[in-house]
C-alpha cells in the first residue's frame, strides 16, 4: 500500500543474530546514513536456528539481548519491535521445528521482560519457495500486508 513510510529493509540472506564482538558495524552505518530512525524492527533467528545446529536457545537470546542492548543505549528514542523468525517446512529437520518453538517463546518472554513489541507471524500462512524456508513471491506480498497491520498502531502511537 501506499504509506508515507521510509522503509530500510536490511535483511541478508545467511544472517543471523550477531555476536556483541562484531561491533554491530553495519547496524551502527545504517542507522547513522538513515537518521533519524523512529523505528527498528528485527526479524533474525530462523538461520541460527537452521544453520547453526550446535547454537541452542539460551546462547542465540544472549545475543539477541546484547543487540537490544547496545540499540537502546545508541538510539534511546528509537522504538524497538522483534519479530518471530517465519514458520518453516523442512521434512529434513523436524528438530529445527521444535526448535524454533522454543526460540518464540525466548522471544516472549524477553520481550515482555523489555516492554518491547513481538509479532508473531506463525498464523500469517505465509507461502514459502522451494526450500521450504524462504518467502516465495507470493510470501513477500502476505508477509508485507500482514506486518503493515501490525506496525500501522505501533507507528502511528508515536
């Protein structure tokens, strides 16, 4: 839809929650090239989750809080939202399925601990591609009509 929204979508294929020792470079230029910033929404989990197997929940929510972390102190009148890694359907890693049940309800809670937003996206039936874990064409279209509801009174509350 058309919105008077600047959206910066810097998502990366293969990202996932960065360690504090990375420093948040890229983060850190984004948001000075884009200021100001009213809003910053995070949708990172579903890689380390499929990709990192060894990384188990506690340590990828550490991390999640030390991003939260450092974007509160840098950018205090910035509003926060964490969005739940989507859904995925990979027959091959059932495990990875529980998993991320398990990542979402991390989320709750430190969400709830922070007073920040969390969109679950679990009930959108986002159509993914082949790979069962990417938004296929369609998936985008679902994905953005759904996250636009979602923000539109986070937004506009400002």
């Amino acid at each position: 839809k058309n919105t008077s929204w600047t959206i910066i979508n810097g998502g990366e294929n293969g990202r996932i929650v960065p360690e504090p020792c990375w420093n948040y470079t890229d983060l850190k230029r984004m948001l000075a090239e884009h200021a100001p910033v009213d809003m910053t929404c995070i949708m990172l989990g579903t890689n380390d989750v499929l990709i990192s197997s060894r990384m188990d929940i506690s340590l990828i929510v550490t991390r999640m809080e030390a991003l939260l972390d450092f974007l509160e102190t840098g950018w205090p009148d910035m509003k926060l939202v964490l969005i739940t890694p989507p859904p995925f359907d990979i027959p091959e890693f059932p495990e990875a399925a529980v998993k991320l049940e398990n990542l979402i309800k991390a989320y709750n809670e430190l969400t709830a601990q922070r007073n920040i937003p969390l969109i679950n996206n679990h009930s959108w039936d986002i159509p993914l591609a082949y790979d069962g874990a990417h938004f296929s064409q369609r998936g985008h279209h679902v994905f953005a009509s759904h996250i636009e509801q979602e923000l539109r009174p986070l937004i506009e509350a400002q």
